[in-house]
C-alpha cells in the first residue's frame, strides 16, 4: 500500500494524493492539514462489486466512528471521476477509506477481483 502526497511548487498551489491500495483502512490527514478538495479519481476496475469511497473531514478519523462528508460511488470493474467546482472545504483535515457498501459506518473490505487486483484512488486539494 503506498500513499503519496505531491505538490506542484510555486506554480501552482494544489497537492495531488493518490492511494494504490486503497481499503477500509483510514489514510489519516492525507493533506497534511486543511484543505480543499477539488477532484476524486476512483479507479475499481480490479473489483468486483461497487465500492465507495468515504471521505472526513478531522485530524483523524476512525472507519465505523467518523461520518464522512462525502460518500462517493464507483462501479464494478469501472473508473469514476468526481469534480467540485468550487470545492468542498476539509478545514482540519482529509482522511479517506473506501468500503465495499454505502453506509457510511461500513467496514468491510471492497471485493476484488482477485488478491492481485487493488482499487485506487487520486485526490486533487488546494
């Protein structure tokens, strides 16, 4: 599982974060503090059933405690791109986890596939 945070420099004041092997396991503060999220890029084509994506708003936050904000759907075995116009504000931090259901307190794992299949997931933030 890696989990990578890239910014653009001066140029331009957006972090690209993107998640290779994203499961019901919190990436904590992905951001490193507050931001806006601009654009989700969910791509499930290694599952084998719709997953969601869950994104919070906190310093941290706990899969099956923390309600998300956000609760974003992608189909089996497709890709699913997500943009906010203007943005929607994590003013003390982004944590994100993806499930295999849509309820907001869910836990479980998303199904693959198979166990070479992961799901990934790519945040645009200011």
């Amino acid at each position: 599982m890696t989990l990578k945070a890239s910014s653009f420099g001066r140029a331009l004041d957006y972090k690209v974060i993107y998640q290779d092997d994203v499961k019901a396991t919190v990436n904590v503060n992905a951001a490193a503090g507050p931001c806006t999220l601009h654009s989700v890029i969910i791509d499930n084509n290694g599952g084998s059933a719709a997953c969601y994506a869950k994104i919070a708003d906190g310093y941290t936050a706990s899969i099956g405690a923390s309600t998300p904000q956000l609760v974003l759907r992608c189909a089996k075995q497709q890709g699913q791109v997500y943009v906010f116009p203007d943005g929607v504000d994590f003013p003390a931090g982004i944590n994100f986890w993806v499930t295999s259901n849509a309820d907001p307190q869910g836990t479980a794992d998303p199904s693959l596939v198979s166990n070479a299949n992961t799901i990934k997931i790519t945040l645009t933030v200011s």
